[in-house]
C-alpha cells in the first residue's frame, strides 16, 4: 500500500511513520488534547486515543464546515474542534479532528490559536506527501508496464530464435 493509498476496508490511508507521530502526537501534548485525528481528503489517515471506528461512526454526522478557520462545536464531547488543512494553491487537502482536555474542558484562545497556526505547515506536509505518492504511483504503472512489454519482447524473440535463452 502507497503513502496515502486508499485501503478497500475501511477508508484509511497510510502516511510515513514519521508524519504520524509528529502530527498527533506532538498536538496531543501540545494541547493537551484527550484524542486525536487526521483525515485526508475523505479518508482517516491516523487516529490517537480514539479507536478508528469510532472516528468512522462520528464522521458519518459530521457536516463539515466550508468556513475558514477552526469549526468548534463546544456540545460535542468526542471530537469538538475540527481544524480545516488548507495548502496555498490546493484548497482544503483535510482535517484535524481534536478532543476536548482530558478533563473534558475546552481549549482557551492561545491553544486555539497554537493549533490554528500548524494547519498550514500541515496541510503542506500532506500536499507533498500526496503529490509524491501520485509521483511513485505513476512510476510503479510505468515500470509494470515496460516488464510486460519487455517480457512480449523476449517471447517474440525466443520463437524468432528457438535457440537463444533469455534471462
């Protein structure tokens, strides 16, 4: 499975390790967050103290804002902050859903504004990383393509010249 290729069973995708922990990890001590999320495009790519499925079940009510700036929903108890990842020149590349601390209080204005400050550097870090998986997934089809070529090749020769072995 590629960088954030789309899994067939459950919508998730797979970011590099090292995005995973210096994404959420790094927010959810940050902030102090009790759990965390990332969604690319319309896939969960990561999930911290939260079960993936459950992020599932959340996002099937979730309608997301097409506002800019942080979406907070102060009623809902599981993932109230939802923080748009915009990349100059993509648009909206995804999400980051965060919990409330873990005493269930929400976050003040400079944890706001903390978090509202990385969705950039993030929705970049996403953008490169989707353009390069498009990048190695061309290169893999065309490599895949030119052995099959190469092989009709050899096949063709091979009943040219019975005698010659080819590797």
């Amino acid at each position: 499975m590629g960088l954030f290729s789309r899994s067939n069973s459950n919508a998730t995708v797979t970011p590099p390790e090292p995005t995973k922990p210096a994404t959420l990890d790094g927010l959810i001590e940050g902030v102090r967050t009790c759990r965390a999320a990332l969604v690319v495009g319309d896939a969960l790519v990561d999930a911290r103290e939260i079960p993936p499925r459950e992020v599932d079940e959340w996002r099937r009510d979730w309608d997301p804002s097409a506002r800019d700036g942080i979406d907070c929903d102060p009623s809902d108890p599981l993932l109230p902050y939802r923080v748009p990842l915009e990349a100059e020149g993509h648009g909206r590349v995804g999400w980051l859903l965060l919990g409330p601390r873990p005493d269930g209080s929400l976050f003040g204005k400079a944890e706001r504004d903390a978090i509202g400050d990385i969705a950039e550097p993030v929705a970049r870090a996403v953008q490169v990383a989707l353009i390069r998986e498009e990048r190695e997934t061309a290169y893999r089809r065309d490599i895949q393509s030119m052995k099959r070529r190469m092989q009709v090749v050899e096949e063709r020769l091979a009943r040219l010249l019975p005698n010659t072995h080819s590797s």
